[in-house]
C-alpha cells in the first residue's frame, strides 16, 4: 500500500495503523444542514487513506501524497498552513474538547476526483478523527468524530459549514445512503441499491469553482439566519406555514426561504418513495431541487445548468447539483440503457460552448470511515 511504503520512508517505522474515510455525493437535501433540515447523502468509493502512528510529544508530523516534497513538521498546530488545517484542525478540535491527544506522524493519499465538490476536506478530517480516537482509546462515537471534524472546518479552518459532509463520511454504510436529521442528529441508513432497478447515479464532474463564489456559501446563511428572526423561528426546519412565512418575507430572505422549506419537503417524499421501492420515480424531485438551488437559492452556475438540462435531455430520468454549489459535481439518475446518450449530450453541450469535457463516472454507495489495517 503506496501510503505505508511513504510512511516508512518519512518516519524509519511502520504504522500503528491505517484508516480510510470517504468523501460523499448529496442526493437531495441541499443547503438545508445548516437549517435544522434533512439531507441524504451517500458515500462515493474515493477518499482519503492515512497511516498514522501516535507519538509522545506534542508534533504533529504530516505528508500528503498529492503534494510534492517530505513530510512537514508542525509543531505550533495555529501555524500549519493549506491542506494541512483541516488535519491539524481535528488535534486541535479533541484538544480543545479536553481530550488527552499529544501528537502523531500522519501520511494521507486521497483519491476524490479533482474538483468535484465530493468533500474531501471532510473526508481528510474524518480520517484523521478515527484514526486518533482509537490510537489514543477515546472512545467517541461516529457522530461525536463528525463533530469534532465540523468543529475543525468551523473553527479552525474558518469555513462555516453544516454537519452533513462529515456526518455522511463518518455514519454512511454501503448500499445505502445516509437520512440525517440535523437538528436531533438522528440516522437512519436507508437501502439504496440502484443496480437491482437497472439504475445508474452518474456524477458529472464539472471540474470547475468560481472562485468569485468564496464568501457566498456564509451569505447564503447568513440570509436563512436573519430570515429565520424576522419568522420568530430557531431555524428555517420550524417553518411550518409557508405561505404565511413567504407573505413576511422579500427580496434574497424570501427566496432562500421557499428552497430551505421546499428542499426539506423533498428529501421526506425522496424517503418515501425509496420506502415504497420507487427509486425509478425519485427523478422528478431531482430536477424540482435543481430548479429551486438555481432560480430560489442562486447557487447554481452554467456549467452545472448545462450538466443538468443536457442530462436530462439525453434520457436521465432526474438530474441536479450536488453539494455547496458554483461549480463541483451535478448527479443524474439515468437507467442502464440511456447511459451512453447521457453521456453523449453532456459532452456534446460542453463541447459546443467550447468548455474542456467533464469527467462522466457512475457512484455507488460505498462503506463510511473504517480502519483498513
Ligand atoms: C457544503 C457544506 F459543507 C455542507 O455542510 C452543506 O451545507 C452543503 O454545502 C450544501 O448542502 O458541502
């Protein structure tokens, strides 16, 4: 395994051990963890790989094999820097929770597609999470690793965002996708098994991120926030009156509002129908998420527009962004045999606006976070 042989090169040891923790793909649920909402995502088969070894003092030593050059030493955790925060945000994160974590020698190998927007930062933190809770026997719970991995992207990194990335990377279970209600932080792994129907969930790997988009994703919360005040609620999830919540409300408030209630309805009729084994007839919820994340919420791009539309037209049965928005992945539920013609007109669309192909593959379910060895 390339992460132990890098491992033994940089440290002169073998590993205590090696995790692996994955990154996810939302299938509907979007922008609603921050809201108290619901989402269900799934784990995708790419993550983030760490051999890890405790040590006695409080260095943390860190090497990625996707960035050229040895191992770094971090010894104040405030002065690492890039990738490296994500990882030494989670140290930080248990030692600030009071948990007895002194340092570690780490080696990471991810392999999520570049620019996908599939969370590999969460799949990073939730490696690095499992990995120190059973070096260092702290017995924490997959929810608590989640947690303290969002705690690290909020806190440490500086980036504000919900539960459901982690949650998903640290909970998710094969075959099934992840329901998570993110204000009791209840789960439920719910089948998911789209081969049996003649099913496929292709991503379609925009590889772009609009760089003018860094500060939206905290505006876009800031907006449920303060809508959320002038509603006299907790959070967009205790909208129970739309209508009367909308006639309240204008401009951008409104507008975030009518995705943040109706996305919630979504995910439970998804659930639904995956109950009744009607994973066919999900498509039509798909597009209506796309739709309201695009024209209510405004976190869509023409790159992930065209991605959806061609999809569709090319025979997906449903399509839609996935994730934070302005670039990334969009997922489309296509049946075995329109693959190929799915696969076709999106090209086809990029090729005519003169954009650089996306990459096409399909996602199955895959396990959650887990020690390999
Ligand atoms: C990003 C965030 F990290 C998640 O918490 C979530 O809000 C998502 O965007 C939108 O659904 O992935």
């Amino acid at each position: 395994m390339r992460v132990i042989e890098a491992f033994r090169e940089s440290y002169g040891a073998e590993p205590h051990g090696v995790w692996h923790a994955p990154g996810r793909v939302n299938l509907i649920g979007e922008h609603t963890d921050y809201n108290d909402g619901f989402v269900l995502p799934f784990a995708v088969p790419w993550g983030v790989t760490a051999a890890v070894s405790p040590r006695g003092d409080g260095v943390v030593r860190l090497r990625s094999l996707q960035v050229d050059g040895p191992a770094v030493t971090v010894e104040d955790l405030d002065g690492a820097e890039g990738w490296m925060r994500y990882a030494v945000g989670v140290v930080w994160a248990l030692r600030e929770a009071g948990r007895p974590v002194r340092g570690a020698d780490i080696v990471v190998d991810g392999d999520v597609p570049r620019g996908a927007g599939l969370s590999s930062s969460a799949a990073l933190e939730v490696v690095i999470g499992l990995a120190l809770d059973e070096l260092y026997g702290l017995g924490l719970t997959r929810m608590e690793i989640a947690l303290l991995a969002q705690k690290a992207e909020n806190d440490f990194v500086g980036m504000p965002c919900g539960i459901m990335d982690q949650a998903a990377s640290a909970l998710c279970e094969e075959g099934k996708a992840l329901f998570l209600d993110c204000r009791t932080l209840g789960t439920r792994n719910i089948p998911f098994d789209l081969a049996a129907q003649g099913l496929q969930l292709l991503i379609v790997n925009t590889g772009v991120h609009h760089e003018l988009a860094d500060g939206q994703y905290a505006r876009r919360r800031r907006d449920c926030e303060s809508a959320a005040e002038r509603l006299g609620v907790d959070a967009l999830r205790d909208v129970t009156d739309l209508a009367g919540a909308l006639a309240k409300l204008s401009g951008d408030e409104r507008k975030r509002v009518q995705h943040v209630v109706t996305e919630n309805h979504r995910v439970e009729a998804l659930i639904g129908l995956l109950r009744a084994g009607a994973v066919r007839e999900i498509g039509a919820l798909l597009n209506a998420s796309h739709l309201s994340l695009r024209d209510q919420y405004e976190v869509s791009c023409p790159e992930l527009d065209v991605a959806v539309e061609a999809a569709v037209r090319g025979g997906a049965r449903g399509a839609r962004m996935t994730g934070g928005g302005f670039g990334g992945s969009a997922i489309a539920l296509v049946a075995d045999d329109r693959v190929e013609a799915v696969r076709q007109a999106v090209t086809a669309a990029y090729a005519e606006r003169g954009w650089a192909a996306p990459e096409i593959y399909p996602a199955t379910p895959a396990p959650g976070a887990r020690r390999l060895i």
